[in-house]
C-alpha cells in the first residue's frame, strides 16, 4: 500500500530512521541478559499448574 492509501484508512504511518541498524545486533544490556540467562540455567523457569 502507499501512504495515500493508508491515510484514507485512517492508519498511523510509522517510518522507521535507518540510522538505527547500526543496533541491529549490539545487544544494549548485555550484562543484565548474562544475569538472567545464569539464573535460567541454575533455577529454571516455574512450574505451572494447569
């Protein structure tokens, strides 16, 4: 669709700056993952009950 299209629909229209790809694959909290992921691996997740 173009953006005249979407207007009509009354559809927001979200252009995304490509200047942010260069975080694409820079994790932004690395160390907060490490944590979480270590305490995945030593606890695991929660038991559900159904």
């Amino acid at each position: 669709m173009k953006i005249k299209e979407l207007k009509r629909e009354n559809v927001p229209t979200v252009i995304v700056d490509n200047t942010l790809n260069r975080y694409r694959n820079h994790p932004a909290f690395q160390s907060k993952v490490d944590k979480a992921n270590e305490m995945l691996r030593t606890v695991g997740l929660p038991k559900l009950k159904k």
